[in-house]
C-alpha cells in the first residue's frame, strides 16, 4: 500500500467516524438488524445476532462484487481495505468482551 493510500484511508475513516460513530457499535447495531431481517425470511432463530466483524466482511464482500463489476471504481479498493481492517479490529474486541469464540481451524 503506498502512502498516499494509506493518508486517503485514515481521512476516510476519519470522516466516517466523525458521521456515524464508532464502527463496531454501528456494525454491532446492523448485526442485530440483519439477524432479524434473516430470521423473518427464513422463519428460523439464529443461536446469536451477526456479529460486528461478520457484517463488516460482508461489507467487504460487497465493495469486492462492485470491483468485479467496474475494475476502474477506485473508492471500492480503499472502501474494501477498510472494511476488512474494521473487521479485524473488532474481531479482537469481540473475542476480549467474550461475544464470539475464537476458533481453530
């Protein structure tokens, strides 16, 4: 990752701190909307709500589906970057605070 792209990140995430808050709570929130939303279609009960990193790698997942689509979306690399870093700072608070089990594999 060059500098600039690195400088580009932390002033996205910057802006979006500031706009909507800390990250895994917001992602936490969606989680829980995301479960029901989920458990409505299907018409099951899922053991726990989606977590934080989990929505956030899905968000990831997304931003890789719109690169796929337009190569050339230069927003989608960085917001792609981000997403997994997001994922795996809130992977760590997640297993300290005990909401989900690392796991071996």
């Amino acid at each position: 990752m060059t500098q600039k792209t690195k400088h580009v990140e932390e002033r996205i995430r910057k802006d979006r701190t500031s706009r909507y808050g800390d990250h895994v709570a917001g992602h936490r929130n969606l989680g829980l909307a995301w479960t029901g939303l989920i458990q409505n279609h299907y018409g099951i009960c899922l053991a726990h709500p989606l977590p934080a990193h989990l929505v956030e790698i899905m968000m990831a997942a997304n931003k890789a589906n719109r690169i796929a689509i337009n190569p050339s979306g230069r927003d989608h690399y960085n917001d792609g970057r981000i997403y997994i870093s997001m994922a795996e700072e809130a992977s760590e608070q997640e297993v300290e605070g005990g909401v989900v089990e690392p796991k071996e594999v």
